[in-house]
C-alpha cells in the first residue's frame, strides 16, 4: 500500500514537473516573441532547396547557371505567381539592369499588393567554384549625389541590424539555394522607422510573416532549377 501511494506520488510529482516545465517553455516563447513584436529581440531564419543531378559534371554546369541566378537580382522578379518586385540600384542610387550584383549596391523591394518601397544595401559579395554568396542589409532610400546622414530613416520593415544573405554551393552532384536571415526584429521603434512604426510592426509580423516562407522558398527553389522565371 505504501509502495502503491509511494508510486502515486512519485508519478503526480513528475507530471506536474512535466506541466511546469511545458508551461515554462511556452511561457518563454510568448516573452520572445513579444519581444519581437516591440522590437527587443530578434529572429533568425533560414530556408534550403536542393537539387541533384545525373552527375558531378552535370551539376557542375549547372551551377554555373546558379550562380548566374543568384546574381541576376532583376530576374527575380520575373518568377511566376505570387512574387514580390526587385530592382537593383548601382552604388549612386540609379536604378540598373546590370545583371550582377556589386558591394555597395541596393535593391528595392516591393512586396505584392503594396507600393511601400523597402530598401537594402549589398555589404558583402563572394563567389567561389563551388560556392557563392551575397549578404544585403536595411538602409535608407539612396538618394542621387547624396549620402545618406547618421540616423537616417531606414526604409525597411526591419533594422538595419538585419541581414539576409543569399548563398549557393555545390556537393558532388547536388546544388543548394539558401536564404539566411539574422536578426529580423521590427523596425518601430525612433526615429530609424521614420514614422512607419505601426507599418512596419503590421508588415513584419502580418503581411511578410505569412509570405516570407512562400517568397524565399520560390527564390531558393529559382536557385536550383526547381522552378523558372518567365522569359
């Protein structure tokens, strides 16, 4: 009987460690992303496509055409469906069809449905044989013959603390697309949001939370011949 009572107890004692600590855990995931959602804390995320080939040498040619993909930012606009616009401006702030991205570019980003431009700036670029990556940031609206001044507003729905870098690279027979983004937290907060505070709270964590998925997965999918842009 004792043993019985002793196992009872044990047993309640477990469970209700069990439902505490899930609890805790969901506890610290609301306090995230209400942190988020304020703009303390950040998210990171990361989306991955795939693709192999025949063989070595097929995916070799192949991903020369990756590459090609990966720097061609104008093309991206052409992918079918649901997509947003991008445009690639040179480091003067005058848009170009220059199909290779370079440091110091920017691109202009127009999600669907909206005319609110987002902008970015292009802080690294590397290519290697079997590898190949840019890395773009928030900024302020580049301005022709202007340079933009300490504390400007940034014209993104996040901080300019965020990056995305677009990445490629080639295994043996396989390709891969990437989209990595770090530190995603909303751009509401002084005089960086430029009095898009609420905006941008609405588009980060509404609009491009529900389309980011859609939108990088059909980017990575481009990457790796998944899927093709419109001629």
């Amino acid at each position: 009987m004792r043993l019985t009572s002793f196992a009872w107890s044990r047993t309640t004692f477990f469970t209700r460690n069990q439902s505490t600590m899930v609890i805790t855990d969901f506890l610290n995931k609301i306090k995230k992303e209400w942190e988020v959602l304020k703009g303390q804390d950040a998210k990171d995320k990361f989306f991955q496509n795939e693709n192999s080939f025949e063989d070595e040498a097929t995916a070799r040619r192949e991903f020369a055409r990756t590459k090609q993909k990966l720097f061609d930012v104008n093309r991206w606009s052409t992918l079918e469906g649901i997509n947003s616009t991008f445009q690639l401006y040179d480091a003067q702030g005058h848009p170009t069809a220059r199909s290779r991205v370079q440091l110091g570019d920017y691109v202009q980003i127009i999600l669907p449905a909206t005319n609110i431009e987002n902008w970015v700036t292009v802080i690294e670029v590397t290519e290697e044989e079997d590898a190949a990556q840019f890395v773009v940031r928030p900024c302020p609206k580049p301005e022709p013959q202007k340079q933009p001044q300490e504390g400007s507003e940034v014209k993104h729905f996040f901080t300019d603390e965020a990056t995305s870098t677009f990445r490629v690279l080639r295994e043996g027979n396989t390709i891969y697309g990437f989209e990595i983004g770090r530190d995603e937290k909303p751009n509401n907060q002084g005089d960086q949001s430029g009095g898009r505070g609420l905006l941008n709270t609405l588009i980060s964590e509404g609009g491009w939370a529900g389309f980011q998925d859609l939108q990088w997965n059909k980017i990575t999918r481009y990457y790796v011949h998944l899927e093709e842009g419109k001629a």
